[in-house]
C-alpha cells in the first residue's frame, strides 16, 4: 500500500488557512518521499503525527518560495533529532545554482547536505525513496517540472503538475491513480494566464486530469472559485488529504 497525503493546499499567497505546496508519498515500510516544501512544513509534520526523518527524499520542483522555503526548517528539525546528513534533495538544474548557496548558508553547521540535480527540459527518471520518480517540464515563470511517481509493480500512484499553465499534452502522463494538478486561477482568468503568474483554472486542470482515478484540485487560491466550481467528479484538496492505494 502507498499512502499519498497532502500537507499542504493552497498557493503562494495566503488562502485562509492554507498551508501552501507539500505532498508526502510513503509506502508500507514507512519511508518518505516529499515533493515540493512549502510552509510551514515542521508544524504540519507536527500536526500529522509524521516523524521528520521518514523523508528520504525531497523534491522541488522549482525554487518559488511557496515550493521551497519549508526545506531549512526541515533541515534544522533532523539536525536536532540526531540525523547527520539531509535527505536526498532533487532540484533543477538551474533552480540548483540559486538554492544550493541558499541552503548551504540556512543549513545546521554539522548536516551534510546531498543534493542532486535533475535535468531541465525532458523527462527524466530516478530512484527516490525506494519510489521510481519520473520527473517532465511543465511551463511556468521559472523552470519547473511536474513529478510522476511508480510503485514496485510499475503502477503509476501519483501525477504532480506543480505550477503549471494548462498543457493539453499532459493528459497522457495524468494517467495514473492520484492525479494532482494546480488550479490556482478563476476561470475567468484563463486567457490571462500567463499575466496571473503562468497558472492553470479549475476547468483547465480537470481536463488534464481526464484519465486519473482520483482528480485532486490543488495550489488553491483565495480565488481560485470566485467564478463558480466545475462540473465532474473531483476533490478539492484540503491539508491532510490522505488518499490510500
Ligand atoms: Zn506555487
């Protein structure tokens, strides 16, 4: 069994009681892989009963300070538990260049910090956590990639768009059991998408969600349904939606 459950919920700007971008995937030995570390990720660990040094694995999927900015209180929460290095943490190439400075100042003196980077522009496959993760680019303000993740048998358990303007060739990778996909802006908004910071509307995320089992709503806006809600089968995600597969 793998669980899925969202940390987080909302977009960059506070969305009432939000917390913003953080999924964490664990299977049945209880190791962690966490994508994308948003704020305040130590009390949501708190508040979920998840003991921080599960996570084996981070992945960030671009450097907007919603998606990373919860990383150097992690950092700091298994420093204090004893942990000598940090998880394995993935970024984009480019996104490394500017946060690896970043967390190398934020860091506990003694932690080693692993990092790893992941190309930009195509799809790329790893082992993270005892997961395969394939990693594709997404079209956002900055360089950024959506996360699909495997189980041992090969079953795609979860597509992650990240932050991302409606891409219609995605529907072929949403085909798995969780599909995530942001829906940060009304949908009155589609056509200004990339002048409302390159996002997705509601409508725009369940069309690529088309062949997902579970159509999850996500990066939620103060906004995001100031036009009305969609018609179809859906959730709209909340902090701790745990989904069990
Ligand atoms: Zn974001």
């Amino acid at each position: 069994m793998v669980e899925v459950r969202l940390l987080g919920s909302g977009s960059g700007v506070l969305a009432g009681r939000r917390s913003q971008s953080m999924v964490l995937v664990r299977d049945d030995g209880g190791r962690g892989l966490l994508i994308d570390a948003g704020q305040p990720l130590q009390r949501r660990l708190y508040e979920e009963a998840v003991d921080p040094r599960v996570i084996d694995a981070v992945i960030i999927t671009h450097i907007h300070a919603d998606h990373i900015m919860g990383l150097p209180g992690l950092l700091f929460e298994i420093d204090a538990l004893g942990a000598t290095e940090s998880p394995l943490i993935f970024l984009g190439e480019r996104s490394l260049l500017t946060a690896k400075p970043m967390l190398e100042a934020f860091k506990p003196r003694r932690l080693a910090l692993r990092v790893e980077s992941v190309p930009d522009g195509r799809i790329h496959n790893f082992e993270a956590a005892g997961f395969r993760v394939e990693t594709f680019p997404v079209r956002h303000s900055l360089p950024t990639f959506g996360v699909r993740v495997f189980d041992r048998r090969g079953r795609c358990i979860l597509f992650y768009s990240s932050d991302t303007v409606y891409l219609e060739h995605l529907k072929d990778l949403a085909e798995c059991e969780v599909g995530i996909h942001e829906a940060t802006i009304p949908e009155g908004m589609a056509s200004e998408a990339e002048e409302r910071g390159f996002h997705s509307t509601p409508s725009q995320a369940l069309e690529v969600l088309e062949k997902s089992r579970y159509k999850v709503l996500y990066h939620i806006s103060e906004y995001s349904f100031r036009d009305g809600y969609p018609e179809g089968e859906y959730m709209v995600s909340f902090d701790g939606l745990s989904l069990r597969l």
